[in-house]
C-alpha cells in the first residue's frame, strides 16, 4: 500500500501543478489580450515572442474592412533592480476606449488608475514582481531608461506570465519617449459590431499579412498556443504516471503473491471446510482492493498538500510566476479508480492460484 500510495501521490503532486500552471495560463492571458484578433509577426525573436513590426502596420489594418479600433502592444526584455524583467508597453487608447475591456485587476488600485496609466503617470506591475521583489500598490519605480531615468507609481497589479521575475506594464506612447523605440510586437484588433471575424481575418492575411508575414489568430488560438507550450512542458508528467502503473502492478502482485504463500494453510484450511474455490478467489481480489482503495486515499492525502504547497509557495519561489490553485477533481477520480484496477489485475494471477491450491499437500505444508 504504501508503494501504491507514495508513486500515486508523485503524481498527484505533479498533476496539480501541471493542471495549475496551465489553467492560470488560460485564465490570464486572455485579460491581457482584450483583443477579437491578435496579430504579430510569423518570426520569432527569442524564446516564444515574436519579432517585433513596424507601427506602420497598424495603419495598415486599421484600412482593412470590418476593422473597427487597433492599438499597438510592444513588450522588451529589460533590467530593474539588479535583474531581469519584462517591460509591456500598449497604446493608451486602449485603457480608455470602453471597446477594450480593461484588465482585471488583483486587489485595490489607485483612484482613476486608468487615466493614470494612458497618461503616463502610473505603471500597473504583475503580481509575481511584486511577489519577488517586494513592490506593493503605490510605490515608486525608478526604471533606467536610454533617456535616463524614469519614476512611476504603481498604480496597480495584475497577473502576467511575460517574465519569471516580473514585468511592468504602461502606455506605448510614455515607452517611446524615453526608450525611443516605435516597434510594436502585436496589433490588437476589435472588429465592427456583427462583422464576421473569420472574414475579417482573411481580409487582414490577404492584405497587411501577406506584405509584412504576419500571422493572425483569435485570442482562443492564442491560448491553446500557450497552452499547448505548457502541456509540452509538462509532457514527462504522463511518462512518470505509467511508469508508476508498471512498478506499483509488480509490487503489488509480488505483496499479494507472497501473502498467498505465506496463507496456504489458511486458505487450504477454509477449501477443507467448505469454502468454494471462487470465494478463496474474491477474498483474495478483495483483498487487493482494499490496498488499491487504501493507496489512493494516501495518494491523494499526500499528493494534494505537497501539489498545494508547490502552487502557492515552492514554484513561486523557485521559477518567479505566482500561479492559481486548479485541482484536477477528475483526475482525482481517475486515480482512485487506476489505483484499485492496478491492483485487482495485479491480484488475478495470486486470486487463481489461491483457487487452485491442492488442500492435502497444504494443509501438511509447515
């Protein structure tokens, strides 16, 4: 049982951080990409951002039938406090304009913190640089710019997967002045009202796509993209899951073998009294039942804290993302139910041949 239950509760333990991981990804990004399409360049750049565009192309979609507002968002790799973050820039009309929803943010913000933000008073930070560098709501940031320094309250957090230690969020026109930079990354478009966005699309890849290799994808794909990437990465969770099947079917079939063994008297003694072979069978499968049921539930009482513990404090600490607690309840279920099949198959070969005990040569056996 307690192979059972520790090899199952590894795998508890990655399973909700896998689960986790890719869920907070869901959920957050589609707060930062407010957007019908998401356009950016088919090159990439580094890691898994795209090459930068010129801002020209935001004109040029904006000419595009259906096509109704597009802002620009650029985001760089920068330095702050002794180490790296990310700095994500978008276009102020896109924190007034009530055709954008506005980001969700994390706890309180300063008052009018969007008007703040599209004037350039204010920045808005992700929750993990706040989280790995001590910042809170209403600090100062000093951020060393090509045009010297730059001072900005944080007004206020959300959640973001930019940068492992954190990103700072402001207006695309305060990051041109002082970094003098008017690339942007992606064009975020919303479409008329009742326009059809597939056409839309089409109509933007046949024209802005094809002269500048643009790739345009709705906020779903974007996400199953990011997503996928988080599946990719967590990929040997499900190696390690069979891996743990093939050990705890040996152990398990080894424990109840010798326990048939070690009982052949017993059970020789229970045939001799009347006890019909296919019942010395079901003793036998219950038996391993009992282990596989009792194992899940220490898989699962072990493996949720340690999966909680990782969520909320260990990867946090380790990688630099704060993530939200997702419990895969029906994997759950899947594993208690895996946890007691694993069992009662290991259990067949032992359960026939405690039916298939000779009771003379057993019940002399010492």
């Amino acid at each position: 049982m307690a192979t059972l239950g520790i090899g199952f509760a590894v795998v508890t333990w990655l399973w909700v951080l896998a689960n986790s991981v890719e869920q907070s990804v869901i959920h957050v990004m589609p707060g930062i990409f407010r957007a019908d399409l998401v356009v950016g360049s088919v090159r990439i750049s580094g890691g898994y951002v795209e090459a930068p565009l010129d801002e020209s192309v935001i004109r040029e979609i904006e000419q595009t039938p259906g096509v109704a507002l597009v802002v620009g968002e650029h985001s760089i790799d920068w330095h702050y406090a002794d180490g790296p973050i990310a700095i994500n820039a978008v276009d102020a009309r896109f924190f007034l304009d009530p055709r954008f929803e506005r980001w969700s943010l994390v706890g309180s913000a300063v008052p009018d913190v969007w008007r703040s933000l599209a004037a350039g008073e204010a920045a808005i930070v992700s929750t993990n640089l706040s989280h790995n560098l001590g910042i809170g709501l209403g600090d100062v940031l000093e951020l060393e710019t090509p045009s010297g320094p730059l001072t900005l309250r944080v007004g206020g957090m959300v959640d973001d997967f930019l940068s492992p230690r954190g990103t700072v969020l402001m207006s695309r026109e305060l990051y041109e002045r002082h970094w003098h930079d008017t690339q942007i990354t992606h064009a975020l478009v919303r479409t008329d009202p009742g326009a059809d966005t597939g056409a839309v699309r089409a109509a933007i890849a046949a024209g802005a796509g094809a002269r500048f290799s643009l790739r345009v994808l709705s906020v779903g794909e974007l996400i199953d993209w990011f997503a996928a990437q988080v599946r990719r990465a967590f990929g040997a969770v499900f190696a390690l899951a069979g891996m743990v099947l093939v050990v705890v079917g040996f152990g398990v079939a080894d424990t109840i073998a010798a326990g048939v063994l070690e009982r052949r008297r017993e059970i020789a003694a229970m045939g001799a009294l009347g006890a019909r072979r296919w019942r010395l069978a079901r003793i036998i499968l219950v038996e391993a039942s009992l282990i596989g049921a009792c194992g899940g539930i220490l898989a699962l009482a072990v493996g949720f804290p340690l999966g909680l513990l990782w969520v909320k404090m260990t990867f946090p600490d380790l990688v630099g993302w704060t993530l939200e607690l997702h419990v895969p309840g029906f994997y759950f279920a899947v594993v208690s139910a895996v946890a007691v099949a694993v069992c009662l198959a290991a259990a067949l070969l032992p359960a026939y041949r405690s039916a298939r005990i000779e009771l003379g040569p057993a019940l002399r056996y010492e």
